[in-house]
C-alpha cells in the first residue's frame, strides 16, 4: 500500500488543528489510513516527519499532506470546515473557464506516441520548502503507483515567470534534438539522456523503441521536458521561493490525467494557493473533447436508497444522517423521497418513505462505480465507532463448500500420479499472460488502475503460472511435474458481469521426454477417478504444437485441453526442456448438487 511522509508543521497547519499523536492515529481512519511511524520528537517541529500508511489504492486523492488533512478537516468540521468549493477554477461541461493566453498546442504525431496532456498554474505566493518537497512526493506517487511508473501518468513542473506561452508539446526526431536536462550542465541529445542520465537510465524504456520523442516546448523553443523522462534544467529546475508555477500531465489515459491534475490542483487551493486554468488543444479526440481545460470536472453521478443504505450496513439511519455522513466526505448531494414498497420498509424504521440520494463527488475522486461506494462513504463519513457490535442471532455449522472438497478429491489423484502442488498470484503482466503465451488479449480481463504493470491483468489460465515456475527451476533435477487447482477468470457476455470466474486445474510436466501420448494416459486416469467418460477432439490452440494436441470433451461439452507446448512460447520463458502441459475445468466435472 502507498506510504507517505508529511511534514509535521505544515501537515497540521493544513489541517487546521493539533492531534497527540494516540487521537491522530484513531482519526486515520477517516481516510482509510493509519499511522506508520511517529516523529523523532527530539528534532524541531520543522524538521519532524509523519510517516503515513494508506489501505487504500482506490483513493490517490489521500496519497499527500493535503489530501489527508482535507478529509480529516472536513470530517471533524475542524474550524467550522464545510464542504470545498473549487468553483473558481474548475471547469464543466459548458462552462469553460477563461484561460487567457495560457494555451499548449499539441502536434498531431503525438497521437501513436504519447497523446494526451493536461496542465494549469499555480500562483498566489512563493512555495515554500516543505511544499516543495510535498508536491514532489504527490508527484512520484501519482506517477508510480497511479500512473504505472510514469508510463500512464507523468507530471512535469515548471517556472511560470521564464515561460512564453503559448507553449507546445511535439514529437522530435531524438538524435537532432538537445537540451540541458535536470542535474546536468550541458546538453544532450534526447536519445543520449536515455543511456547517460540516471533518470534516462530509470525511465528510458517508455519511450525508447518509439520513432520520435516527445518534448514541451514554450513559444521561444525554450525546452521544459521531456515527457516522462527528465525536465530541463532551466525552466523545469523548480526552487524555494518560485511563486508561480505551471504544472503539466502527459499519458496515455485522459480520464487519469485529468483527475490526477484535480488532485494536485485542490491540494494546492487549500493550501491557500490560487488555481489558473490552462487549455490543451489536441488536433485529434481525446475522447473529452480536442480542447481541455484543465482543472476539469467529469464525474459521472452514483445514486443509492436509504433502504439498501441501512440494510448493507445493518443500522437505522435517517436521511438527514446520510446527508451529513456524505456532506462530511465531501461529497454534493441531492435526495429525493419516494414510495417504500414492502421489501424495503422493514429498513426504514426512522423514516415514513425510502429515499434516493444522487451523489455527485469531489473534483478530486473517481471511485463511485456502484451505490455500494456511495454506502462505503455514508459508513466512513458515520464513523466506525457509532456502529455498535452486534452478537450473531442465527446458529450455522461452517463446512466446506462442494467445490472445494471435489477440488481435494482432484488434488489427491494429481500428488498420486506424481504431481507437486504449486500456489500462484492470480494477477500478473501482460507480458506473461498473453505475450509469451501467443494468445489474443481479446477475452482477458484488465484491471482499470493497477498498481503496477505486473498486477495488470487476471490470469485467463493457469498454464501460464506454471510455466513461469518451470523458467525459474533450471538448476532441479528433472522431471518436474508440477500441478495447481485454483481460480481463472475470463470476459464471457453472457454473464451478467460480463465475466466468469472458474475453478481449474492446470499441470505441467518438464522433461527431455515429456510428450503428448504420457500426458494423454495421465488425463484418462484423472478422468477416470474422477468418474467422468470422456473423448479427445483435434485442437487449435496457439499455445501448443500443431497435432500434439487435443480437446477433453465431457457430455458433449469442452472441459479442458492437453497437449506438449510450442518451441516458441517455450523460447518466450526461456524454457529449454520440452515441457507437456493441460488444464481442466474442475467445475464442469463435478457431480450435480443434491439441493
């Protein structure tokens, strides 16, 4: 989970009040985070630092000073606090915010190189070390947890009074193009930073096998980065004292950028900054239009009932308790009564009719998918000390689910038949669930905002888990006879989620003589303890050799699949034993329920 360090001083002059530190750590909780490590309370209050650990990845908002002290200020109503109110510089659908001549232009080759790009200024007076080093560290945040390692996210800052807009960000030919970059004296050509410059060296490989580079630009041709890389050490050489500042956003995901852009926007308005707008002008769609600008407000509305509000939580909230537990997050509401039927009376014993609460969230939040998030907040906003323990009411006998000891069943023939049983993550890269396995990512599920491109993507099979496991086994004495029983999930329209999750078994065998015919002779005698009849089919599948493999039918349905692996995806781990490797729905072989 995200750490952050804080500054004691500013962190509570943000906030607004001072906590002893045992009441701060219950105050946490608030925003989903607790206290890490306390200050060394021998140094001075300006040089103390708050360590803070935050539970949750759904919120980036919270990954800095300000953002954790805004949730706990308005929560607490410390001062008086109400709800924020950034109408000055944010801009909605059909009300733009003037820009003057703040304007980046952008070329249309960046469209297959790096497209999208928001920015806006921040003024009003000089920054000071501890904010300098705050928006640096909500900087590498955002960027590397939020934005993949810079690769989705990246944000430049820069010295607003050298700037001569309108600026531009255009892609370069990056042996013909040189600039002094950040930390260095001289110039270098862009390519060059890449192999030359620690941050080159770190963040390279975005951009290294594109045709162009892309670079910012103000109207003088003076350079201010090279996105995602490095800023120049002229105009991106950000110091203590710099009153105005421009910030910048580049990527690949517009909806990212924009709210990574409202995050440091609103922290820095409550900071007692003032917030000016910038607008980008893109010659192609970026799915928001061609003309941004930013700070931008895009959230879509969530709506819940005061009915599945106190059923999911198990309480008897009143509508005026929902709307201050949700005006406490920050949240703008509206409500609307209406008729309760007779499934949902018995939850609104506090009130004569059920309510629908439309929720619109902060500029700076863009986690409500589903009216469960909005119940999430009414609980956080509450407070979970208001919520009394309850004893359980109803007596039940904890057994193991069908599916679980049919999966123990499997389990026993697979260690019979010589089989090790592995444990594996079900989320993992793009690289090795599609990549190396020579299959289309057309039905594998992809995770929205991962933390890192290793958790990207669920795991479509379990093959692929196994064979990672084989790549790293080398130096072990063959044959290695591998097996899991675990989950895979995979899109499937015809479930009302869109996707499916499943019990499979996948296993593999690694040896100078693994072939097709053993592994068809060890998938009978599974098949056969496990009571099922079955016949193969001729199969087409891109991670096996041609003709050395073949479908498990079971009453006329595909079960699973068997067969040796293809050289190629065995060149893709770097495998170099013929391996044999299969996968069965476990499910689909299980015995009809006795209901």
């Amino acid at each position: 989970m995200p750490k952050i360090e804080v500054n004691e001083k500013l962190f509570f002059n943000l906030l607004g009040t001072k906590y002893d530190y045992d009441t701060f750590e219950k105050k946490l909780t608030f925003g989903k985070a607790e206290l890490d490590e306390k200050p060394d309370m021998t140094q001075s209050e300006d040089e103390r630092v708050i360590k803070i650990e935050l539970n949750d990845t759904n919120r980036p908002d919270l990954w800095s000073a300000g953002g954790v002290a805004r949730c706990l200020r308005l929560h607490e109503r410390i001062g008086g606090a109400k709800r924020s109110d950034y109408s000055s510089f944010l801009s909605r659908a059909g009300d733009i915010k003037d820009v003057g001549n703040r304007v980046i232009t952008v070329d249309a080759s960046l469209k297959n190189i790096r497209p999208y790009m928001v920015s806006f200024v921040i003024s009003g007076k000089p920054i000071d070390e501890p904010m300098l080093k705050d928006i640096i560290q909500t900087q590498e945040k955002l960027c590397w947890n939020f934005g993949r390692k810079r690769k989705s996210i990246s944000m430049g800052v820069y010295r607003m009074a050298q700037i001569q807009w309108p600026c531009h960000y255009k892609a370069v030919d990056p042996d013909k193009t040189s600039f002094v970059p950040l930390a260095c004296d001289k110039p270098m050509t862009c390519r060059q930073i890449l192999t030359d410059h620690p941050k080159g060296k770190d963040f390279g490989w975005i951009i290294a096998d594109l045709p162009q580079f892309p670079l910012l630009t103000d109207d003088k041709n003076e350079v201010l980065s090279m996105a995602p890389v490095i800023n120049s050490a002229t105009l991106g050489a950000v110091q203590v004292g710099d009153k105005d500042l421009m910030v910048e956003l580049t990527g690949d995901n517009i909806e990212n950028l924009i709210l990574s852009a409202n995050i440091v926007a609103c922290d820095f308005f409550d900071a007692g900054y003032e917030i000016l707008p910038v607008k980008v002008v893109h010659p192609y769609d970026t799915g928001m239009g061609k003309e941004i600008v930013a700070p931008f407000y895009f959230q879509p509305t969530t709506k819940a009932t005061l009915a599945a509000i106190n059923k999911k939580l198990g309480c008897d909230l009143t509508k005026a308790e929902v709307l201050d537990a949700l005006d406490r997050m920050d949240n703008d509401v509206s409500a609307r009564d209406f008729d309760a039927t007779e499934e949902t009376a018995p939850y609104l014993k506090a009130n004569k009719s059920d309510v629908e609460f439309v929720l619109s969230p902060a500029p700076y939040r863009n986690d409500f998918l589903h009216e469960v998030d909005v119940i999430e907040d009414v609980m956080i906003g509450v407070g979970l000390d208001n919520f009394k323990p309850v004893k359980p009411d109803e007596f039940t006998i904890g057994k193991l689910s069908p599916v679980t000891v049919f999966s123990r069943k499997t389990k026993e023939i697979m260690v019979g038949l010589g089989y090790q049983e592995m444990i594996f993550n079900y989320l993992g890269s793009k690289r090795d669930y599609i990549d190396k396995m020579n299959i289309s990512a057309d039905n594998v599920i992809e995770i929205l905002n991962p933390m890192s491109e290793n958790y990207q993507f669920v795991r479509p099979s379990i093959i692929a888990s196994l064979l990672r496991a084989e790549s790293a086994a080398a130096n072990a004495i063959f044959p290695h006879k591998v097996f899991e029983i675990g989950k895979v999930a995979f899109l499937d329209p015809n479930e009302n989620t869109g996707t499916k999750t499943i019990q499979s078994l996948g296993f593999l065998t690694a040896s100078n003589n693994a072939n097709f015919n053993d592994l068809a002779s060890e998938v009978s005698t599974v098949l056969y303890y496990l009571d099922h009849k079955y016949e193969v089919k001729e199969a087409n599948d891109p991670r096996f050799i041609p003709g050395r493999q073949a479908a498990i039918i079971v009453n006329g349905e595909q079960v699973g699949i068997f067969g040796e692996v293809h050289p190629q995806v065995l060149e893709n781990w770097q495998i170099t034993v013929p391996c044999a490797a299969g996968e069965i729905n476990v499910e689909a072989l299980m015995p009809p329920s006795k209901a």
